[in-house]
C-alpha cells in the first residue's frame, strides 16, 4: 500500500506527525510505503519547517510551493500541481488532514483521479458558511473514502464514506511532546519568570479574518483585550497576516507594552506549547488551540461566536465569548471573577493513541479491498 499525506499549514504538521510515525511502526510487518506532500501554503520558517525539526517528521518527499495567495488562486495552484504528483506517484490513499485550502484542493484531485480519499478530523462544523474553513471541510466530507472523527457529534456530520470515531490525533501530539516542551527555557527567555516561577500572563492568538481584516475589529478587540493586559502581561505571537494588518490600520501603539502587550515573534510549537501550559488563560480564534488548552486545564475565552470542537466547550475548559469588545470584555470579567477555575473532563478517546487506531483501520480497509479483487 502506497499512501501520500498531505501537508500545507501549521495545524496540519501536528496531525501528520503521529500518524506518519503509526504507519511506521506497522511497516516492518506490512509493506506500506510513505510519501510525504508539502504544498507549500505556509512558507515562514517559524509556521512550516521548524514544525518538521521539531515533530520528528521526515523531511517531504515533494514541495509544491505554492505560497501565498487568495482563496481561488491558491487552490488552483495547489489542485493543478498536486494533480501530476498524483500522476507520477500512483498512490493507493491520500490522506489529508484539517480544514486549510491543500485539505479542499489535494482531496478533489484525488477523486477525480479514481484514488481514494482520508480525511481526517472529519466532520468538525461551526455552522457558519462565510468561514473558508467551512466551505473546505464540507466538501471535503462529501467526497471522502474514509472519514476519521475527533468526537461523536461529527459524525452526524458525514453523510458518505465510512465514519470511523479514533479520537485527536493532535492530542497525541501534544502528549507525546509535552515533556520535552515543559523542559524548555521559554519563559526564561521570554522574562515571564519570577524567581522559580511563571509570572501571571495571558496569551493571545489572533489570526482569522473575520477578526482581523478590518481596522475597526481589529482596534475592537484590542482595546478590549487590554483590560485584562491591566492585570497581567498578555504576550501575543504575531501571526504575519495579523501583524501586516496591524501595521497596516496603525494599530502598533494598540498593540504595545504600555497597554499590556508583550508582542513576540511566532513561536515554535514546543515553545508555545509551554507558553500555553503555563498561561493563565488563553485568549484565541484558533480551532486547535481551543483542543490543546481542553487538554492542558487552561481556560481558554475562543474570541468567535462558534466553533466545530462543541467538545471542548461541552468538557473541555473552553468558553465562546464572541468578538465583539463589550462581549471580549465581559468574558475576560467572568474569567478574573472565577479566577480562571472550570471544571473540565478529557473527551473521549483524547488519549494519544487516535493515530494507531487510523492506521489499523486504513490497515484493514486496504485488506478488504484486497480481498475483494
């Protein structure tokens, strides 16, 4: 069995990893054969290649470099190329994982093709169709072979293929590398230490559109958010969309110490994965950081008015304050009035072995169909 993974984004890396290394592990007594597709859609060392040194993934065996782009002409770049790596490499599956533009464009080329479709983290919806994200992950479902799914209420979400409930293969990420990133010196070299422990701090993602591509969102959420940067340092990893912006509106005196703001360059994923496991609170518009801080005890405030992981509101620490500044405001009052105490369970099958129960299931379909010939 040949199989090629799809990587494009910075989510994607984490997923790839441990189910890479779980085919791996099976190789010695089954012969499959790993390709590995970059296509390029992240293209900053920080969000793309130190993913690679850090997670232990092999080095890709294809790079698309497709770069940045809007929504159309990123895709037609990445289906028009992948297309003849199809071509040449014949695979048995492709596998793609996530909700990104390489997810929605590899997943139509393959179908088209006669080849067989995985997606996993399958049949996550927030229920908003203006989100990108959204558009990628319905079309993807609809046209995939086997979909893998992170919680129960996404499989009420998938309507062809087989639905097979493993679990998140980001947690087994998480898990395996959480050790190692709690060693680092990160809050050392970031000066959030007292004596031999963390300062009280936040820390901020931003970086979707819908909260980023307008000055007066932008400034919104910022002057909210400075509330909480009266209590305690809120260090915030620029994503380069969101600092462009910044820059941009002149929103650099906003966005600065003075009101709170320890402004950093992205980090690496050991070092933000510590960053968060020592946070106070996480403060974020990300999907897979509302996971990891479920899964650290940290409670999360998801700067959206939805999100496709209803588990880590359900169980998890997280809790949907929307986007708007009298909302930001009132959601960071209720963090600082529990001070930041939520009961919280792990969700099921959260438990780092979502990727062996992909890759024995991929195992036994491929044997099937075997069979079958």
């Amino acid at each position: 069995m040949k199989i090629l993974h799809v990587v494009g984004a910075r989510p994607n890396f984490m997923k790839v990893a441990p189910v890479m290394a779980a085919f791996e592990r099976r190789a010695t007594m089954l012969r499959i054969t790993q390709r590995l597709v970059h296509t390029g859609q992240h293209y900053d060392r920080r969000m793309s290649e130190l993913f690679f040194d850090e997670l232990g993934l092999p080095r890709p065996d294809i790079n698309l470099d497709v770069g940045s782009a809007s929504h159309g002409a990123q895709t037609g770049r990445i289906m028009e190329r992948f297309e003849t790596v199809l071509a040449d490499e014949r695979p048995d599956l492709v596998m793609v994982v996530g909700d990104v533009n390489s997810t929605l464009a590899c997943a139509v080329d393959a179908k088209k093709m006669g080849i067989p479709v995985a997606h996993v983290e399958a049949g996550l919806r927030s229920g908003d169709i203006t989100m990108p994200e959204e558009i990628n992950r319905i079309v993807t479902d609809a046209i995939s072979d086997l979909l893998f799914t992170t919680e129960h209420s996404a499989a009420h979400n998938c309507h062809a293929g087989q639905v097979h409930f493993v679990g998140n293969v980001m947690i087994d990420t998480l898990l395996t590398h959480r050790e190692r990133a709690l060693a680092r010196p990160t809050l050392h070299q970031l000066g959030l230490m007292q004596g031999d422990m963390p300062r009280p701090y936040a820390v901020l993602t931003l970086h979707r559109p819908s909260n980023v591509e307008t000055r007066e969102l932008l400034a919104g959420l910022g002057e909210a958010i400075a509330e909480l940067g009266r209590r305690m340092p809120v260090v915030f990893p620029v994503h380069p969309r969101t600092q462009a912006r910044i820059s941009a509106f002149d929103l650099d005196g906003l966005f600065s110490r003075e009101l709170g703001y320890h402004c950093i360059e992205p980090l690496g994923y050991l070092d933000f994965l510590n960053l968060m496991a020592n946070a106070r609170a996480v403060l974020t518009d990300s999907g897979g950081v509302q996971e990891e801080t479920s899964i650290l005890g940290v409670p999360c405030l998801t700067l959206r008015d939805n999100t496709e992981r209803p588990a880590t509101v359900e169980q998890g620490t997280n809790r949907l304050v929307g986007a708007a500044p009298a909302q930001v405001r009132a959601g960071i009052q209720a963090f600082l009035d529990e001070q930041g105490q939520r009961p919280a369970r792990v969700p099921e099958l959260w438990d780092g072995h979502a990727a062996d129960r992909i890759a024995d299931v991929v195992i036994a379909w491929w044997g099937g169909l075997k069979c079958g010939q």
